[in-house]
C-alpha cells in the first residue's frame, strides 16, 4: 500500500519525524501506527496532547527491505520531500524520533542519540527569496525503542521517563519560539 506521506494538524506547533514506515505503517498506509504508534500516543495524552495536534512525519517515504537501517542515497532521494514538509507546516520545535531521523535533520552524523539529545540542534529551513528560518530540534528515543527495552535493566519506565523529559523540553520550546519569533 505505501504510507501517506505524513499525517495531523497541518498547523501544528510541534512536527513528529521518524525514521521510516515499518510493517504496520505500510499496511495502514499512516506512519506511526501499531505498537510504536500506541505508545506515541500514549506520550502525547500525558502531554495534554492528540495526533490531531501534531504533525507526524518519516524521513523515508516507504519501508526499506526488511525493515533495515536506510541507506544514505535513500535518505538523499527522500529529503526534498521531508524539507517540503517542515516548509509547509512550519513547526515551532521538531521532535527527531530516534538516532537517524536526529542525524538527518540536525546534519550530525558525528553525535550518538545521548549526545544529540542533550545537545542544542536546529533545522534551517529555506522559507524562499533567501529567507531562512531556524527551528529547535528535539531528539528522543523512538516508540519502537522504547518498547524494546521490556525485560532490560530499568525497562521501559526508565526510558520512557527521558523520552518525557525530552518532549516537556519540546513544549517548552514551542512557548520560547512564540515568546521570540526570531
């Protein structure tokens, strides 16, 4: 089937962008559906928070082969329609789920999923007519991670409690980025 491109509130303050679809995502044709997609969910009702409030998005468009890691010159030929997204919506903070969405937006290949999500990142967004707009970015861990951590030392509570903080830390954002438009 192939998912929709992205999904939610095309207004939205905050922009959700994963990876790439996984089984569930490519049979539904939506992305963040099934498991990962009930666990976001459940991250955006503690936040006060609907998919109708967000925007929700893949760095890649359709589902690699056997769900692997995405090649370089897959990412390269899905950009432009990621970069087209974050145009349109024009999201206040975006929140990269997990370490290859980080590393494609904040264009560090360089920092681990720790590093990146204490480090200060931003997306620069060509608005046109030479006109760039900086927007903070937010790396946390991806659902599916996270619900890969039952069973493990701290397990899911544990990570989810970053993934938390990580996502307050968002929202705060959003009200900075309103508070100071530049």
């Amino acid at each position: 089937m192939g998912s929709r491109f992205g999904v939610g509130n095309p207004e939205a303050k905050i922009m959700f962008v994963g990876e790439a679809p996984g089984a569930d995502e490519d049979r539904q044709g939506e992305p963040f559906v099934g498991r990962a997609g009930a666990r976001l969910n459940v991250w955006l009702g503690a936040l006060g928070l609907a998919r109708a409030d967000v925007y929700i998005a893949n760095v890649l468009k359709c589902r690699p082969p056997g769900n692997r890691d995405p090649k370089p010159d897959e990412v390269d030929r899905c950009s432009p329609f990621l970069q087209a997204q974050i145009r349109a919506i024009a999201p206040r903070v975006i929140i990269a789920l997990g370490r290859h969405a980080g590393m494609l937006l904040s264009r560090r290949e360089d920092l681990t999923l720790k590093a990146m999500r204490s480090a200060s990142l931003s997306y620069d967004v060509e608005l046109g007519a030479g006109e760039t707009r900086r927007i903070p970015i937010v790396v946390t861990y991806h659902p599916a991670y996270v619900l890969r951590q039952e069973g493990t030392e701290g397990g899911v509570e544990a990570t989810e409690r970053l993934v938390m903080a990580d996502l307050r830390r968002a929202i705060e954002l959003t009200r900075d980025v309103i508070a100071d438009p530049r």
